[in-house]
C-alpha cells in the first residue's frame, strides 16, 4: 500500500478553520484519497474523499495537491466535536485487493 | 449512508472464556469485511480480511485459531476470540466495503470494547 504521513497532533482554537495535511508522496495513479475520524471509543467514520480535484461535503472540504503527492482536509470552523484522530488513507478502486491500512493519524484538539 | 452495526459495544469476561463479536451490515451487501484491534492510543490494527464464503486472511502475528473468523453471509461477519486472556484487552472494529462503494469507501461498526479479567 502507499503510505501516508502526517503530523501526530495539532490545535486549534474553536471557530477557527483546521488546516491537516497529508503526506501521499508513492501515491499511484488510480489510488482514492480518503480521510476518516474517530472519536474517542468509537469506531472510525468516513469524512471525505477525493480523487484529483478538490471536494466539498457538508463535514469538510479536501484540497489535493496538483501532483497528487499530499493533501489538506480543511475544517472550515472547529467545533469541540471536531477533536478526534484524523487519519488519511488511499483507497484503490472497489474491485481491487487492496487492504486498508491506517497509520497513526493527526490528534486534533480544539480549544473553547 | 450505509450502516455497519457491532455487538456487543462492550464485553467482560473471565480468562480462558470464548467470546464472539457480530459485525452487521446493515443495509447493504458486504463482499469484504476488515477486522481490526485497537489498543489505547494506538493506531488501528488490522487483523484479518474477510471474504464472504471464503476463509479469512490474517494478518502476520495474528494467531487464526485464536481469532475464528466467519463470514458465512454477505451481511454478517463474526470475530470469535477463543481462550481470551488478559492481555487480548482491546478495542476490535469490523469495517465493511460493499458493492456500493465504487471508490472504496470504508464503513465502520461502533466498536467492541473486550475486557478479559
């Protein structure tokens, strides 16, 4: 699998736009970029996902580099419900025996 | 979207027992069901693959006859952990990817939190 860095914890104000980057450098071409939470005891859920161009849904907006090699899942205002552990992973296409794996991911805390 | 359910949320059991964790999903058909294991401030974990009708992957370090893996069905998966110790304490999470998701995405259960006394 291509493997994904990113930085272990970051903070943020309240209100404030998250910026959480995402290191994919050995990305392949088919491979979908995919960015999940977790909250603390639960199981992870989805957040976004993007192939080339960047995405907006109603939790967060995924901007990807030109080159693929990284991308940023933005935060357009925390919440205290936004602190989780972020994590960033590439999906190949269903069909594929690809294994999702996950790497240690971004522990965003939020301050009031 | 779709919906992956886990039971039990939580399980306490005496060392040496056997217990087994139900992954549903809920709403659609899962060809391929992932279990993992988390341990507090730990990354997941994967465990094993498990293909509908076909027996499990485990994962290196992972005992198969520890972890019993079924798949029998395409909305069920059970996780069976056999003569738990201590020491298998930990978060397990089923994830699913269905038919549906053309771009993989991944769907979740709550969670299973086991602890063997």
């Amino acid at each position: 699998d291509a493997k994904t860095t990113q930085p272990n914890s970051m903070e943020s104000n309240e209100e404030e736009p998250v910026h959480l980057p995402c290191n994919h450098s050995t990305i392949s071409g088919t491979d979908y970029i995919h960015w999940y939470r977790q909250l603390p005891s639960q199981g992870p859920e989805y957040v976004i996902h993007g192939l080339t161009s960047n995405v907006n849904n109603r939790m967060a907006s995924l901007a990807i580099a030109e080159d693929r090699k990284s991308s940023t899942l933005i935060l357009h205002r925390a919440t205290l419900r936004d602190a989780a552990v972020y994590y960033c992973i590439l999906r190949a296409p269903s069909g594929g025996s690809y294994i999702p794996t996950f790497g240690r991911g971004t522990s965003l805390i939020v301050h009031p | 979207g779709a919906v992956v359910s886990q039971h039990p949320s939580w399980v306490i059991c005496k060392s040496g027992t056997s217990v087994k964790i139900e992954c549903r999903s809920l709403d659609f058909q899962a060809t391929t069901m992932f279990w993992y294991r988390q341990f507090p401030k730990q990354s997941l974990m994967l465990m094993a693959t498990s293909n509908e009708g076909s027996k499990a992957t485990y994962e290196q370090g992972v005992e198969k006859d520890k972890f019993l893996i079924n798949h029998a069905s395409l909305t069920l998966s059970t996780l069976t952990v056999t003569s738990a110790h201590p020491e298998d304490s930990s978060f397990y999470i089923c994830s699913a990817r269905g038919g549906l998701a053309a771009t993989g995405e991944l769907f979740f259960g709550e969670g299973s939190r086991l602890t063997v006394l």
